[in-house]
C-alpha cells in the first residue's frame, strides 16, 4: 500500500466516526443471503436495486448515509445515487471494511 493510498484509508475512517457522531446510518447494499452471513451490527440491509424505493425515507431521516457492500463497487453506486438526490453519503466500501473503521469488534 502506498503513503498516498494510507493517507486516504485515515481520512476516510475519520469521515466515518465523524458521520457517525453525527446520527449516520450504514446501509448495506448486498443481497439478504449475503448480509446474513455477516454484517455491521445495526446496520441496515437496502439491495442496491431496491435503494430506488427507500429514497424518501432516507430523506425524511435526514442523517449521513455510510453504505457499504462486499468490495465496495455496489456501495460506490448507491453512494451516488443517494448524493445525486441530495442525501449525504459516503462509500464506506466492504462491509468489513466499515466493521473495523467503527470499531466494532471482529470475533
């Protein structure tokens, strides 16, 4: 890993604290059968292709979205989704990825 891909892995874990310390929700892209074999506790498993129809709900709640998924490429389009309908998020990448920058142990 370079310096340069490091300094942004530590940019990135401070954006997710910070989102979460200000009431961000992680929304997990993957399928049902693939959230259940692991994922962030209190996270929430959205299927990218039924993000569309959560749209309004994640608008009325008004927080930082953190999405993530397996290796990061669906949570890179839901991320995109969701800014380009005015809601703030962030792609968190995999699932594991987002376990281990919220600190959440990994047993």
């Amino acid at each position: 890993m370079g310096l340069l891909s490091f300094l942004g892995k530590q940019e990135e874990s401070q954006d997710l604290k910070e989102l979460m310390s200000r009431g961000g929700i992680i929304i997990d892209v993957r399928t049902p059968r693939e959230f259940n074999t692991g994922h962030v506790t209190g996270s929430k498993n959205i299927p990218l292709d039924a993000l569309p129809a959560s749209i309004n709900e994640l608008k009325i709640k008004n927080v930082p979205v953190i999405t993530c998924c397996a290796s990061g490429m669906r949570s890179g389009i839901a991320t995109n989704q969701l800014k380009s309908v005015g809601i703030e998020s962030v792609n968190g990448g995999s699932w594991y990825s987002v376990k281990l920058e919220t600190n959440e142990s990994c047993e």
